[in-house]
C-alpha cells in the first residue's frame, strides 16, 4: 500500500525544466517583444513624420520596406517557438493592431480613414512649462508687431500730411522740392568730407574727417511734427482736438481703433 502510495505522488510530479531550456525561452521571448516593439515604433514614426495619414498608407510603405529584406525582418512577425507567414496580410494587421495602441494611449487620433499625429505623452509639469515658454514667445511676437504697426502708422500720418501741406502750395519752387525717399548727413562745418559718385549716380561714398549723424526722411518728417509727435508720447500728456481728429482722417478706417489704443494706453488727454 505504502510503494503504491509513494508511486502515484512520484507519477503526479512536476520535474523542473533544465537551466538551459529557460535560458532559450527566455531568450526567444525577448527577442520577440524586442521585434514588435521595433515594429510598433515604425509605425509610430511613420505616424509622426506625415503627421496626417491613412492606414492604407502607413501599411503600403510598410509591406514595401519588410518585403525589400524579409529574412531581417522576420523577428517583427514572431510569436512565441512558432514564426507566422511573412505576407502582406500579417504585416496589415500588425499595422492595424499597432495603430489601435497608439490611438488608445492618445498619441494619434483617428476620424473616420484619416489618422492624426497627437504627440508622446509628457510630464504635465514639463507640459505646462513648454506651454508658458511658448506664450511668452507668442506674447513677444505680438508686442513686436504692434509696434511695428504704430511705427508705419506714424508714418502714414506724416506722409499723408507732407502730401496735403504740398497740395496747398499751387506753385512751388522746383528747387526746393526734394523728392521722397531722401537722408540727411549732419556733422561739423569744420569736418572734412571725401565724396565719390559711381558714373551712374547710383552709388554715393562719403569719407568723414570727424563724427557724422544721418537722419532719414521719416525721422525730418517727424521732426517737424507732421506726426503730431505721436512717436514720442509721454504719460498724461495732451493732444490738441484738432490734431487728433487730422491725425485720424489720414488713417485707414481699420487703423483708427489702434490710435486710439495708443492714445489710451499713454492716458493722453484730448483737449479743444
């Protein structure tokens, strides 16, 4: 009784596998994991380099590029000791099984056929961070196009206002007309100047013996106040009526509301 005993606990023993057969199945399951993972981070490229795409796509240049070097791309396809057929219709449903991953992580989108690039999950403080950075870059940008903005709307104040006070003068002296774009040199009476004109007259070149300022014809504009001297607006200052209102007429209808923004960011007081 006691040997038959013994003879059935023996028979329902499980006898540990070898060393070396785990070593081999361990082995093997990496280097399937490590495949798919390869495969799965080929789609995810190819997601992320189109940034919108189809399945259709992604899995045409797929099938193209495995089937150019099937042997080294095998271990893609492995699971477990069995190897499945290297065809098209495998490497499809690879694709399709990957991109529904992706799309559950929320790193891709998908509407109807057209897939979307969303981006890789990140830190949210990290997030947060790169959001900031890139408000205060946009906020920048903005602040440099206003007042690229108000500089060209100055101008456009004293050119239209240049125009007018020339319109008045029925007969102008033809030499005292000075046609726009045009500079003004400034430097001492007593300074030396070496002056070389191409043959063309296209080209001047001036060799100063001492220090030397050049005003353009904007700044000369705004110096005789043709702007208003709206360019250099103090906080509080006045601003007569009628100026405002002559400044405003020479104004697109859209770039009216951005004098007045100016006006009121300067708390300029419009007196009669």
């Amino acid at each position: 009784m006691k040997t038959q005993i013994l003879t059935n606990k023996l028979s329902d023993m499980k006898y540990p596998k070898s060393p070396s057969s785990q070593m081999k199945r361990k082995k093997q399951d990496s280097k399937t994991g490590k495949g798919l993972r390869h495969f799965s981070m080929k789609v995810c490229e190819k997601v992320r380099n189109k940034g919108t795409t189809t399945y259709n796509e992604v899995a045409d240049e797929l099938v193209a590029e495995f089937s150019d070097d099937p042997i080294a791309s095998r271990a893609s396809f492995q699971t477990g000791n069995d190897q499945e057929p290297f065809d098209q219709k495998n490497i499809r449903r690879r694709v399709y099984d990957a991109l529904n991953v992706l799309m559950a992580i929320n790193i891709i989108s998908k509407e109807k056929k057209e897939i979307k690039w969303i981006g890789l999950p990140t830190n949210a403080v990290q997030e947060c961070s790169e959001l900031e950075k890139e408000r205060a870059q946009r906020q920048q940008r903005i602040k440099e196009k206003k007042d690229q903005l108000r500089e060209l709307l100055i101008q456009q104040i004293a050119l239209k206002n240049l125009a007018e006070r020339n319109q008045m003068d029925e007969n102008p002296d033809q030499n005292s007309i000075i046609k726009l774009p045009f500079i003004i040199v400034n430097t001492d009476k007593n300074t030396l100047i070496d002056c070389s004109i191409s043959r063309d007259k296209s080209e001047y070149l001036f060799n100063f013996g001492s220090t030397f300022e050049i005003h353009d014809d904007f700044e000369v504009l705004k110096r005789m106040g043709l702007a208003y001297h709206l360019e250099k607006l103090e906080y509080g200052q006045t601003m007569k009526r009628r100026d405002y209102e002559r400044a405003r007429q020479f104004l697109p209808e859209a770039l009216m509301t951005e004098l007045d923004e100016m006006l009121e960011e300067n708390h300029v007081k419009i007196i009669n």
